[in-house]
C-alpha cells in the first residue's frame, strides 16, 4: 500500500495498482472482474440500455447498480433528477468512480423533490473507495421544519473517497430559524465506530446555499485522516469550511470529534450570517473557517475575504477543547469582525482551545464592524479558557477603527504572544487587555508592561506590502520572525516558496 504524506497528514494514495481481493471496509463489495469496465449514462437515455456509449442508461443509479470495483460510470450532460447513491464500495486500486464526461457538464438537480430528514442528492453511505468527480449538484430545497437538506453526505464508516471538481449551490433549507434550520453543501461525518479515513474533498465549488446554524463545508464525528484542499466557497450561510466535534455526531464521546486533517489553499469570501433569518440573532457571526472541538488540525495557506470572521480554533462545547490545531501561513482580510481568534465563548462553555499555533499570517482591514458588546473584537483575539497556545510571527495591520489584539479574561495560562509586526496606517490603534470593553492601551511600551506579552514583537513600522502581500527585501518583516520548533511553521508559505530560507523565517504569511 502506498502511502502520500500531505504536511504531516497521512494519506493512502488511491490512485494505485491494486492489492487484489483487500475490502475498502464498508459497503457491499462486488464481485471481481476480469477488466474494468465504463458504464455511460445520458439524458436521453433508456431503462433497457446496455451502458454502452451507444446505449446509455438513463439513470445514475441504474449504473451504479451494475458497477463493481475497478468500473467507471460517466455521465454526459443534462439534468438529472434523482438522489443518488453508492451501493457499494470499491477496493484499493479498483475504486468505483463516478465522473462527467469531459467537456460536458452532468447535473444532479433536486428541483420538486421532498426533503426528508437528513437528506442528500449524493450519498456515499458505508460505501469506500468511491470517486465523485465534474457534476453540478443543486436545487435540494425545503421549508419543512428540522430537515437538513444536503448536496453531499458521506457517513456511516465510509473510508477512502475523493469528492473532486464539483458545482455545490442552491442548497437550502429556508426555514424560520426556530424551526433547525440546517444544511450542508458537503457533510463528512463519522457516525459509526468505524473511523473515516483518507478523505479527500478538492476543487470543488460551493456556493449560493442557506445553511442555517449548519455550514457548507462540514468534517464532524468520527473523521480520522482528510484533506480538504483547493476549494472555493462564497456567498454562503454561516460557516465556510468546518471541522467540529462534541456535537453528537457519534454516541461515544472519544470517536466524537475530527482528528488529524489538513485544510490547505482554500478561498472563501462573502460567509455572511445576515443573509438568512438567523442574522437578525447573531449579526455578522459567520466565519469562514472554523476549527471547532477538533484535534491535530492544520489550517494553512488559505486565502479568507470579506467574510463576518475570518478564522476561528475556538471550542462552543465542555468536553471537547480545540487542541494542538495549527493556523498558518494564511491571509485573512476584510472580515466583518475579528480576523483569528482562540478560546471559548464568553460565560458560555469551558472548553477553549488548548496547545493551538496561529503564526505567520497576514491579518489587514478586518473589524468593520463593532462586536456584540459594542467592542471591537481585534485582528487577533483570545477569549476564555486559552492554554498554552503560541500566536507569532503575524503581520497585523490594522484599520482606522480596530486593535490589534485582544484578550477578553483572565481565564487560561502559558500563552506565548510574541515576534508579531503591528502597523496602523491610519489609527495609532491599541489594544484591551483583561476587560470585554474599555477603553485602549495605545502606547506599546505600556502595553508590554501591562500584558507581559509581545516582548519581541515589532510596532509602527511599515511592512511595506505589496498588492498581493508579498513583503520587498527592505521590509522590517524580512527575516524578521521567530524561527519555531520542526513542523509548526510548515514547509511553504503562502505562495508555494520555501517557509524557512537561510536558518530565517519573515513574519506573516509570505517569506
């Protein structure tokens, strides 16, 4: 079996010669064949076709019922009206893949279908070592209270999936938001006692869905091994891309949370909460990428935009604090509110975050506007129940009405803020220390004294970036930073160039 490490994320790679008879675990596996076969599917398609490219079948579903491991079904273009769902499971190196035709745009549409329960147009339930690669998945639209309508589910133990180059939009349950609004563009969720592994969500677009309380792009459960990579989510509901746990996903509590995944090279913008009936509630609380009760998950080389937060490596759960999560090298602007921020929510749950990094990344112009309780929340911000988490090396410019970070309590310890750039072109800008609101600490020979924090750290000085954040040799950030530990400031920086370069590192997200 060969393996794909990703940044420290273990992948088994699936694109390779098969081990023959080896289960993917879970679902039915077909029986062996001599060849791999390709089934086609059209439009004008019949029931009693032969799958030939000549006689298409009809239906989705109908080929995937002949299908067997190692077999391709391809889809020309169209509209297809139908939930589909993978019977049963590949083997390592005979997956069962489900593609478009190339040049051709097939799309599983839910227009006039009923949504009940938890609901999908594509599952891939207990079945493994399955491809879904090129379709439009759209229109699964509901008003029913407490459903949860889903473009795609994957649960149920399934292992090995590569979810690829998909259109994800017009997802939407559009109920009042006392009635579980809820919904999800992708939904990753171990439910079982069976751990997802090697899942791969890529390139994919997801767009235009109301989601409610729920997100567009979701890990949650018993999730064990993932990469989520390259794709772009906006004008959404709520949250972008989400890895949680303590959330029920799965009954036992130590398979309840998502472990040990990457989220890399991303884009999302537009994420906002005042789109829907929830907003009225919560104003700008969208954020476009949440870590939230997870464990060991790397948040790196993601570009956020004009979402009502940027990110989030937060916990809203007791039992289960955000741990040993790392966020790096990512270029977070323009947010409603905060750009990053740690911890609890304020008198709400003890769980916080626990061993985090957030270091080198490049935070400008978030904090639009003012928080919840009047504040404004920071660039970077800390609220309850913060242990041992390191925030370094970022590169922070602030707005005309922002700080620069903000620490909201007294609760937690060991937290080392440091070897940061701050910078405020039009704002001598400040920083709150130890109260929700109040007013700023502006001079930052008084905010050392009073914080004991950011002894190293840079301030005042242009880091004169440019459009597309790139910092010039004459930059005070310049191989300015903190050169940390083995594996925590990663290996690339924002554009793809070495992270570390001489025994230096500059500060922010670009070397």
């Amino acid at each position: 079996m060969k393996r794909m490490i990703v940044n420290g994320v273990v992948l088994v790679t699936l694109l390779t010669a098969a081990a023959c008879g080896k289960s993917g675990g879970g679902g039915n596996v077909g029986p062996q064949t001599d060849a791999p076969r390709t089934l086609y599917v059209a439009a004008n398609g019949n029931d009693n076709a032969t799958g030939t490219v000549q006689s298409p079948y009809a239906r989705i579903n109908d080929a995937l019922a002949k299908a067997v491991p190692g077999d391709t079904v391809i889809v020309r273009g169209g509209k297809y009206y139908e939930k589909v769902k993978f019977p049963r499971s590949g083997r390592e190196g005979k997956l069962i893949t489900l593609k478009a035709y190339p040049g051709e745009v097939p799309v599983i549409d839910g227009t006039g279908q009923t949504v009940m329960g938890k609901d999908a147009l594509v599952f891939i339930r207990n079945a493994s070592y399955v491809v879904l690669e090129g379709f439009d998945i759209c229109n699964l639209i509901s008003s029913a209270p407490w459903v949860s309508p889903n473009g795609v589910l994957a649960d149920e133990g399934s292992s090995n999936i590569i979810i690829r180059r998909n259109k994800i939009y017009n997802i939407e349950h559009n109920a009042a938001a006392s009635d579980g609004r809820s919904g999800h563009g992708i939904e990753i969720i171990g439910n079982t006692n069976v751990p997802m592994k090697n899942i791969l969500v890529e390139e994919n677009e997801i767009h235009d869905c109301n989601t409610g309380y729920s997100e567009n792009l979701t890990i949650n459960g018993y999730v064990d091994g993932f990469v989520i990579r390259k794709n772009k989510v906006y004008n959404a509901e709520n949250i972008g891309i989400d890895a949680a746990g303590g959330y029920a996903a799965n009954p036992v509590a130590e398979y309840n949370y998502a472990r040990n995944g990457l989220i890399t090279e991303n884009e999302l913008w537009n994420i906002n909460m005042t789109t829907g009936p929830i907003g009225g509630q919560h104003g700008h609380g969208a954020i476009g990428i949440y870590v939230d009760g997870a464990r060991n998950i790397t948040v790196e080389r993601n570009r956020v935009d004009d979402c009502d937060r940027g990110m989030g490596v937060v916990s809203e759960t007791d039992a289960f604090p955000t741990s040993d999560c790392i966020v790096r090298n990512n270029i977070v602007t323009n947010s409603y509110r905060v750009g990053i921020y740690l911890g609890g929510y304020l008198n709400y749950t003890g769980g916080g975050s626990r061993r985090c990094y957030v270091v080198n990344n490049t935070l400008m112009g978030n904090n639009r506007e003012r928080g919840h309780y009047g504040e404004i929340e920071g660039e970077l911000r800390m609220t309850e129940h913060c242990f041992d988490n390191v925030i370094r090396n970022n590169l922070v410019i602030a707005g005309p009405d922002d700080l620069f970070f903000h620490k909201y309590t007294n609760t937690g310890s060991g937290n080392v803020i440091d070897n940061n750039l701050y910078y405020a072109p039009a704002n001598p800008a400040g920083w709150i220390w130890n109260m929700i609101d109040g007013p700023a600490i502006t001079d930052f020979t008084a905010w050392k004294a009073v914080s004991g924090i950011d002894a190293g750290s840079i301030h005042g000085q242009n880091p004169l970036l440019g459009t597309d954040f790139r910092i010039p040799a004459n930059s005070p950030a310049k191989n300015q930073g903190f050169v940390l530990p083995e594996g925590k400031e990663g290996t690339l920086d924002f554009y793809g160039q070495p992270r570390v370069v001489n025994g230096k590192v500059s500060i922010g997200a670009v070397q």
